[in-house]
C-alpha cells in the first residue's frame, strides 16, 4: 500500500510541476492574441505576451523545484528535550 501511496504522490507532483510551467505561457499568448485582435494592436503585444507567459513559466518551474526538493530532504533531527530536575 505504501508502494501506492507514493506513485501517486509523484504522479501529483509530475503534474503539479507539468502545470505551473506549461499553462502561464499558452494563457498569456491566448491573451495576447486575443487582445490584437480585438483592439486591432501591433505584434508587439504577441511578444509582451510571450515575455509574460515565459517569466511566468520560469516562476512556477522555480517554485516547483523548490517545493520538490524541500519534500526530499529528510525530516530535521529535533534535539531531546532539556532535562528537568523538577519533575518527581
């Protein structure tokens, strides 16, 4: 069962990860492309889009890999607690 648990916790990790880094670009390049056309804009608001959609990819993917390798590390060893005389 433990074997189960944790494929699936990778699976949500895989894709947790594959999300916050490929949605935020498709997204603002819809927005952008929607936004040219509608307003009748230049190009350059395709390539702010894309600016904007890879900075946010860039975001996700760091925050991502922050979070994965902060759920590798092992658990910190806690001191034992201090030993008290008043105790009797």
């Amino acid at each position: 069962m433990k074997t189960f648990y944790d494929i699936a916790r990778h699976l949500v990790w895989l894709t947790q990860f594959g999300m916050s880094v490929a949605v935020p670009p498709v997204l603002s390049l819809w927005g952008a492309v929607w936004l040219q056309r509608r307003f009748a804009l230049g190009g350059w608001v395709v390539a702010a889009g894309f600016l904007v959609g890879l900075l946010a990819a860039v975001g996700g993917l760091r925050s991502s890999l922050k979070a994965i390798d902060r759920q590798a590390r092992p658990p910190k060893k806690t001191d034992p607690p201090p030993v008290s005389f008043n105790r009797h």
